[in-house]
C-alpha cells in the first residue's frame, strides 16, 4: 500500500464500520431480567431440596442394614459372595463413584455462568476493552523496528479517536447480536434437557421422602394398633357392673381416635373389626378404680402416638406443598425464558438512538477534517 | 415417561403395603407373624426407595452431557468478535516485534 492511498484506504474502513451502525439491535432487556430472577429462585430452591435428598441417605443406610439382617441366608447367597468370574473393565466401570448431586449443582452453575456471560453481552462490557486494546496495538506498532510498519503507523495516528469510537460502537453491536444468538442457541437446550430433567427428578425425589416418611407412619400406626390390643384384652377382663358405662365411654374414645387416624382402618369390616377395641367375652373381674385408671394410661398413649403420627403427616404434607411450589417455579422459570426468546425472535432491529448517533457524527466529522488535511 | 412409571410404582407400592399392614396390626395375628409382616413391610420400602434411585442416578448422565453442552457453547462465545480480532492483531504485532529485535 503506498502513502498516498493509506488516508483513502482508512477512510473506507469508517464507511464500512458506519454502515453496520444502521441497524441497531435493541434486547429485550426487561425479559431477561424476569428471566434470570426468576432462575435465581428457583436454583435457589432447587439446590435446597437436593441438599435435603442427600440428607436422607444416613436413613436409607440404617433401612438396608435392617432388611440385611431379616434376609434369609441361602446357599447361593453365601457361594456369590466368591466371584471366580470377574469381569475386570465391567467392575470397574460399575463402581465408578459418581455424586449425583454434585453433578446436578454443576448443572445450576453452568446456567449461571450462561446468564453472567448474556449480562456482559446485554451491557457490552467488552466494548469498554476496545480503546485499552487500540492503544496496546499502536504502542506496538509505532515501536516496531521496521521503517513500513512505523509509517503506517505515524498515518493512523490521527483517526485513532474516531477509530476507537467506532470500533467501540461496533463491538456493542456485536455483542447485541451476540446475545441474541446464544439466546436462541442455549434456550432450546436448557428448555428440552435441563428442565425437562428437572421435573423428572422431582417425581423421583419426592418419592423417596415420601417412602422414608411412610415407613415411620406406618411403624407408629403399629405401636397404636399394639396399644390398642393391649387396651382391648384389659378391657375384656371386667363383667357387667354399675361402671361398665365409664368402661363403655372410654372404648368409644378410644375406638373415635383409631378411626380418624389416616390410614389406620382399610375399609374392610372385618379386617378393620381386628383393629378396634371392643368389649365382648364373660369378664368376670369387678371394674375399680386401679382397673380405669390403667385404660385411662392406655388411651393417653393413645394419644401420644397419635400425636406422633399426626407431626408425620404435617410434614409429609409440608413437604408435598415444597415440592408444589418448587415445580410452579420451574415452570415460571421455563415460561419466562420462553417469553425472552419470543421476544428476540419477534424483536426487528431499529435507528440507533439519536444522542448516540450525534457523539459518532462529531467524531467523524473531526476525522473527516484531519483526512482532508493530510489529502493536502 | 418416567414420572407415569414412578406414579404406577407408587400405587403397587400402597396396595402392597396395605395388605402387610392388616397382618402387622391385626390381634389375631401371632408375634411372628406380625414380624414378618413388618420385615416385608421394610423390604417394600427398600426396593421402593432403591427403584427411585436408580432413576435419580440414570439421569445424572444426561445432567453431565448437558452441562458439557453448554460449556462449550459458553467457550465458543467471543471468539469472533471486534475486540477478539482486534487482541489478536495485536498480540501477532508483539511476537513479531520481538522476533524481528531478536533478529
């Protein structure tokens, strides 16, 4: 490139930056901000109840050493104990540790670090970069030790203000389009997998909860139906006398608590008959005092239990409407970033705003007058 | 697809349990009886519980190939950009000049 032409060649260069300037690439800016708020909720409940689903792995230990010791010890259980047979890579692959709510954490990062990387795009934090970089790259040039490239340089000089504009503006530009982009390239990804993902997991987590939760219920529904059987054989030991009634009432009391405990009577009469207290048989003993005050004791632990069972059932409940919310914040979640691609689909690029364009005018005109000069 | 699954799992899994909870209850079922019962009744809970983790822990591949995914999408970002070219230039420009002041 001669000296002559460098001024010209420079100047095409404006043209060329200038024209993308045009069409300016507006975001939606306010979607995205519902969007991302409303990842931040959701992680945030998200990474709670996996905390809370690694929690319970003591419970599930304590429940297979159990079912261990009631197992049935069988020839072929003892003789599996010795593989001869041993599949080397199979083995080792099945006992690859993999922590599975490690992972699905990772998972949540990943995302945010997604939405950090969209933000600097939305606000064009690397413009800021362009001048830092323009002045590196003329420091190197104009110190190169070669005579070609420092001419170049010496000619570049005074369009480096107005290159730095430009290119600033350019490079907010790209970042627009950018967003739009990885918006549209990401969206679909996070939609179809991770989401998707995270509403099958819910299912199975709460499963496992709601499992432990029941295995404790139904332990406690046992000692009520022991109680219960205690309190129907002591009952059964008095006759006919005038405090039968008070002994009648209390069997009553104790039958009204039974039947309104959730799952304690299966619909069945004559199953159900084996659970209630009753008062049938001869009954020979004389009913006192000593005798109530025991029934009395029976249906107070009655009670007890009962009090037990109910703090199980508010918490499996509770946790129920944990998981309802958790998975009415995943769908927000996904309506929101549908809402923000819909945008950017639907988004039509416009005039860049006047004040920008007026503060670029002034530069270019400033260029233009020192090419004019230097043409002399 | 696994959601139908897990809800089928959990009504066998109630129905099953029902049936344990009439012998470990009932007073005309003997001790033993009534501890079998409640062994069952922990077995059930256990190959529940177990079945549910199998599918937590198959899905944590899919988790892994998303998050790869995504990864590399998050490194391809930049790459073509103004300030990009721009750095590269300018780091070409450095290793030259420090070529040729070697020279």
């Amino acid at each position: 490139m001669t000296r002559s032409n460098k001024p010209v060649f420079s100047l095409s260069i404006f043209l060329m930056i200038f024209g993308i300037l045009f069409s300016c690439t507006v975001l939606p800016i306010r979607e995205f901000n519902v969007y991302k708020e409303t990842f931040d909720k959701v992680r945030l409940a998200g990474e709670e109840i996996l905390l809370d689903y690694g929690s319970v792995s003591t419970q599930i230990y304590a429940l297979e050493q159990q079912v261990a010791e009631n197992e049935k010890i069988t020839v072929e259980k003892v003789n599996a104990q010795r593989e001869l047979t041993f599949d080397i890579a199979k083995k080792a692959a099945e006992t690859v540790d993999t922590d599975h709510i490690l992972v699905r954490m990772r998972a949540w990062a990943i995302i945010a670090l997604y939405n950090e990387v969209l933000t600097g795009l939305a606000e064009g934090k690397s413009a800021s970069e362009v001048a830092g970089t323009i002045d590196s790259l003329m420091n190197n040039l104009t110190g190169f030790p070669a005579a070609e490239i420092t001419d170049i340089a010496a000619d570049i000089v005074p369009y480096v203000g107005a290159l730095k504009a430009l290119l600033e503006t350019a490079q907010l530009e790209w970042s627009r389009q950018k967003f739009i982009h990885v918006v549209l390239e990401g969206g679909p990804s996070i939609q179809t997998k991770f989401i998707a993902f995270l509403r099958d997991d819910l299912q199975n987590i709460y499963n496992v909860r709601a499992a432990l939760n029941d295995l404790s219920y139904q332990q406690t529904l046992d000692d009520i139906a022991a109680l219960a059987t205690d309190f129907h054989k002591l009952a059964n030991k008095y006759k006919n006398n005038p405090e039968i009634d008070k002994l009648v009432k209390l069997t009553d009391q104790v039958n009204h608590l039974l039947k309104s405990t959730p799952d304690y009577l299966s619909g069945d009469e004559e199953t159900d008959s084996e659970l209630l207290a009753s008062l049938e048989g001869e009954g020979k003993e004389p009913y006192s005092d000593l005798a109530h005050s025991q029934l009395v004791q029976f249906k107070n632990e009655i009670m007890a239990k009962l009090s037990e069972a109910q703090q199980l059932n508010s918490a499996l409940g509770a946790y129920q409407n944990t998981m309802l919310n958790y998975r009415k914040l995943i769908d927000e979640m996904a309506r929101s970033l549908r809402n923000l691609e819909t945008n950017i689909i639907d988004a039509k690029p416009q005039a860049p705003p006047a004040k920008e364009l007026q503060s670029l005018y002034i530069i270019m005109r400033q260029s233009y007058e020192t090419f004019k000069a230097t043409r002399r | 697809m696994s959601t139908l699954t897990t809800k089928t799992a959990l009504e066998i899994y109630e129905s099953s349990r029902r049936a344990i909870d009439n012998i470990a209850r009932s007073r005309n079922s003997t001790d033993k009886q009534k501890a079998t019962a409640k062994a069952a009744r922990r077995k059930l809970v256990l190959d529940f519980i177990q079945k549910q983790r199998k599918e937590i822990e198959a899905r944590t591949d899919l988790f892994a190939s998303f998050i790869i995914e995504m990864e590399k999408l998050i490194k391809s970002i930049g790459k073509d950009s103004p300030i990009a070219a721009l750095k590269t230039l300018d780091k070409t420009v450095k290793e030259a000049k420090t070529v040729v002041e070697e020279k």
